[in-house]
C-alpha cells in the first residue's frame, strides 16, 4: 500500500457543496493500489456515550490516470455537519485509516482526528447561471465578421478579405453585419455569441480601450448595438462582451493626462508607474501588458479606478441587458477588484455570467466570489494536440481530460467555456493540416462534453489561418467558397446536444476504454446512456466495448438499431466514429 500517494486535504475541490443539501467528496490514491474506498463520516456531535456514531459509504471510482484513482462519493449529513475519514482497502486486503492528522489501523475515537466540514451554507454554494449549462457559444471578432453599413467604414478600409489579416489593417466589420446574419447563426444553432471588444479604441481588435462608455463608431452606435441586443434575445440568442480591466489604451483619457502633466496629474494614480518623466515609447516604464507601451496597467486598487471600472460594468447590463461579461487577461487583476465586481454584476443582473479569461489552474477565482466561469484551456490543449495535431496519443489524452474533470467541482465544470480557439491562437484546421476527418472528430467530442462550448467564427466553414493575425481572416461569405458538409455536421451535432438527452450537459461523462488512436466514452444520466466511439487514425479500428454487451442500442447518426451480443466488437473506419444511445 502506497499510503504517500494518498491525497486529500478540506478544501475545493476535494470537498465541496453541491447544493443546498448534498456534499461532494474526493479522494486520490496511486493507480491500481486500491481495492476499495468507503468514507467514514458523521455528525460531529452525533455521540452514544463517549463513542461517536459514524457510519460508511462506498466511494466510486470516477477516472484513472497512469498516475492517479479518483474516487467520489456524495452525502446529504442530516444537520448539514460534517466530521469525516476514509477507509482504504488494498489489493492485498491491507485497510488504513485517513483522517487529517494522520493514517490509523482502524477508526480512531478522537473525532478531532477527522476532517471538517463545518456548515453547509447555502450561501458558500459555487452558483452559476443554469442557462449557460445549455449554451453554445459563437465567438465573434466584430471587425472581421460582416460589414453591413460601409458609411462607418474607417479610413483606408479595405475590401472585405482582399487581403491577409495584419494587426493594423481594417476591414469595417461592424453592428449591422451581426444583425444581417443573425439568421445564420440561427440556422446553425448556436444560442450565445461572446463579441471580442467593441468600446471606442484605436487598434482594430480593439483590447486598447479609449472610452470605456462609448461603442467604437466603426462598428456602429448606442442605438444599433441596442437593437442588436434586442434582436438576439428575440432569437433566444445570450450576448457576451468583453472587458479589458486589467489595461487601458494609450489613448485613454487618464492616461493621456499623465503623459502630458506628469507627476502633477490627479490620474497618476490610476496607474503602475515606475518613475517620472514617464516614456510610452520602446520598453515602458510602467506595469503593462507584458511589456505593450500603448496598454498600461491600471492600479484596480485605487478607489477611483475601481469605482470607474464597476459603473462600467453595472452600465452595459442595466443599459442594454448584456447577459455576461468575458474579463480579459482575469489573472492579473486583483482578487479584490473580482469580488466587488461580482457582487456589482449580480446585483444587476444576478443571472449574468462571469468568465475569466486565465490559461492555468484556475480554482482560486472559482470559489463562488468572483467568477463562473474561465476559458477552460486545460480542455482546449489537449482536445486539439489529440483531435488536429495528432500529437498526443490516446492514454495521454484521456489521463489530461480526465485530470481535467477533477481539477474542478463538479459545479465549475458544467458552465466550464470550453473552446477550440479563439482570436488569440491558430484555426483548429490549421492546426490539423487541413484534415477535416479530424475536425469532425474534435467538434464531436466537444459538443457531447460537459460544459458550454464555443465555437470561432468561421471555424464551421472550414476557415484557416495560423496565429494571430493570421486567425483574424474576414468571415466567408462566398457559399461556393464554403465547406457547407462540415457546417451541416456541426449543426447536426448542435441539434443533437439540444435534442438527445445526455448528449451535452447534465449527463455524467467517464471513458470506458483506450486503445492506440481510439477512445470510447459514456454519457449517463439516471435514464439515459450513450456510448461513444472514436477513431483518431487513418486506419480502420475495431474495439470490444463490455459495456455494449447484450444491449439494444440506436446509432444516433444512422438510426441504425443494434441488439449487441456478448462478444461486442465495434468496428470504425478511417476517423470513423459511433455514438449508440441504449434502449
């Protein structure tokens, strides 16, 4: 027994409320060390005598890294108390005792041994809104997407994709464009669109903020975005906007001031400054983004700054009922500023979704006090270093998704923004060398995962283009241009993650098996299960499924009905896959 590989501490996301009257636990041992698990637990105070009543509960295992077991188990404690241990029991029948203070050969009496959960409050519970759980989101780049009024046109724009994407070349996407091809976006299914930046702002991806209060005039007015807004939400379609907090523009009021008074200007504080004379040219003197001269940082500890950047977040959503707000580059922004900012967007709109924009392990914004959400990277690199890149081989992409599911509470996971790419990374079919055999494999995982997804414009049609600028090419309109096959299989996905219970969300997911290039997966609600197979190669596979065995299933894609006998061989072609629903 490996008890050094034992793992838990009282904290998320090993313990945690899953709502009002129910507490998720997690356990991790070595991998294939343990027999069994059960926990140990109890009312604290729930004693006969000088003997403390607890009783035990056999915990699941719910994924397996080469590493790591996972195990889990719910309980509803009747006082909504919790004192707690585990009982672990090897493959040579050898049982230990894990309780915080230590390993024991059976239950210790002191209850001050255990692990603590104080009180379920209802009020700590990690509450996001339900409507994101049914999402799918379409990132769109306004000044890439569609340019339906050309009078806003800026100076110089050029015909729209006459040429290659640069970071300085305009294109005139704007308001009116969206609102012409809402239909689109209708047909295909999607339900949530997350606008990168559209304030007032020099650049044209428009993170350099000038006015934080006003729309950028290439894209349209106050009016035009508000009839956008409306005509969304006509179409059940949520609307997602992007603030910049962590960084203003050059041109940014403030900061202009600074530049011109120096040390005697009453905005010197708004910002990170190192020294004066402040320079915004070549490396700056001040705290930036990285080291961008034209994107200071601003100092979301000043009142002043706070106080103007929580009207800006109060003003979209009271003004235009904008349901969520994406807050770039979250992680360097205090923790502070994120908690007043939360209570300032509930208030408002308490059904409003929070999503941060960080790349790593992210649980310290995820407590339930400051965000919903963030842009579940840890997703994104290994379903597209499998999927496209084919540079990850099948165990180690499972181990990754699996670590993924425990990283978080359940809770997190479900409203997790699950994206493939974005205006900040290459094209998925760059990224595949054109293959969209892969592609259609990749959407099919990420639209029957858990969590919300989001697709990039254009993606659905087959659009290319490496890193940025190069992912920022003018939306295809050109239908003979068009992959239309691939846009009809993600809508058909989309349409089955609405239609198929358990397909999407509210469905438990686990893997059943891994073999070179294939994986197979389940999607289990109290009343439903689906299995899904995977072929990742350009090769035929076949793969025996146990838990196909002796069941009637439908293929959900053919329609195809199948009575499985015990030897349940599935055969796949070339990056051929199976989705059966059990009957």
């Amino acid at each position: 027994m490996f008890i050094e590989a034992i793992n838990h501490r009282a904290i998320n996301q090993y313990v945690y409320a899953r709502d009002k009257e129910t507490i998720n636990i997690m356990l991790e041992t070595k991998k294939d060390d343990m027999e069994s698990v059960e926990l140990i637990f109890a009312d604290p105070y729930d004693f006969k005598g000088d003997k403390w009543q607890y009783r035990t509960k056999k915990m699941i295992k719910s994924g397996t890294t080469k590493r790591i077991d996972y195990w889990k188990v719910s309980v509803k404690p009747d006082y909504r108390r919790l004192r707690y241990g585990f009982r672990c029991t090897d493959t040579h029948k050898n049982e230990v005792i894990v309780t915080e203070r230590g390993f024991f050969k059976s239950a210790p009496a002191e209850i001050g041994n255990y692990f603590c959960f104080p009180y379920l409050h209802e009020a700590d519970i990690f509450q996001a809104p339900d409507w994101v759980k049914d999402t799918v989101w379409y990132q769109i780049f306004p000044e890439r997407f569609a340019n339906g009024d050309s009078s806003l046109n800026p100076e110089g724009t050029l015909k729209w994709g006459s040429e290659d994407p640069t970071p300085t070349n305009f294109f005139g996407g704007d308001f009116q464009g969206v609102i012409n091809h809402l239909g689109y976006l209708e047909e295909l299914g999607i339900n949530g669109i997350y606008f990168t930046p559209i304030f007032k702002a020099y650049s044209n991806h428009k993170y350099d903020t000038i006015d934080y209060f006003e729309i950028d005039p290439q894209f349209g007015d106050k009016e035009t975005f508000q009839n956008l807004v409306k005509e969304c939400h006509k179409r059940g379609i949520k609307v997602m906007l992007d603030a910049v907090f962590n960084h203003s523009g050059y041109y940014f009021k403030p900061f202009q001031d600074v530049l011109e008074k120096q040390e005697a200007s009453r905005y010197k504080d708004w910002f990170h400054l190192w020294e004066f004379p402040v320079k915004a040219e070549g490396f700056p003197n001040y705290d930036a983004f990285g080291f961008v001269a034209s994107m200071p940082k601003l100092d979301t500890s000043n009142p002043e700054v706070k106080k103007y950047l929580l009207d800006v977040a109060r003003y979209w959503i009271e003004e235009f009922d904008i349901d969520g707000w994406r807050l770039d580059v979250a992680n360097e922004v205090d923790h502070a500023f994120w908690r007043d900012f939360r209570q300032v967007v509930k208030k408002a709109k308490p059904d409003a979704y929070i999503l941060g924009e960080i790349w790593h392990d992210s649980m310290r914004w995820l407590q339930g006090d400051q965000f919903d959400a963030v842009m579940n990277y840890p997703f994104t690199n290994g379903a597209v270093e499998f999927f496209a890149k084919n540079n990850m081989v099948s165990e180690t992409f499972a181990d990754n998704i699996t670590n993924v599911l425990h990283m978080y509470p359940q809770n997190v996971n479900e409203v997790a923004f699950n994206l493939l790419d974005s205006h900040d990374t290459a094209r998925i079919l760059t990224e595949a060398d054109g293959n969209k055999e892969r592609i259609k494999l990749l959407y099919l995982f990420q639209l029957s995962f858990i969590g919300s997804p989001c697709i990039y414009y254009g993606d659905e049609i087959g659009m290319t283009g490496g890193n940025d600028p190069g992912c920022r090419k003018c939306m295809e309109w050109d239908e003979s241009r068009q992959d239309l096959a691939l846009f009809h299989f993600v809508k058909q996905l989309l349409q089955m993650r609405k239609e198929v219970r358990g397909f999407g969300n509210r469905a438990d997911f686990s893997f059943l098996k891994i073999e070179e290039s294939v994986i197979a997966y389940r999607k289990q609600t109290e009343d439903t299960e689906l299995i899904f197979i995977l072929n990742n190669s350009d090769q035929a596979k076949a793969i025996k499924i146990d838990a196909l065995s002796n069941k009637k299933v439908k293929e959900l894609f053919t329609k195809e009905e199948i009575t499985f006998t015990e030897m349940c061989e599935v055969e796949t072609e070339a990056f051929g896959f199976k989705c059966y629903q059990c009957l």
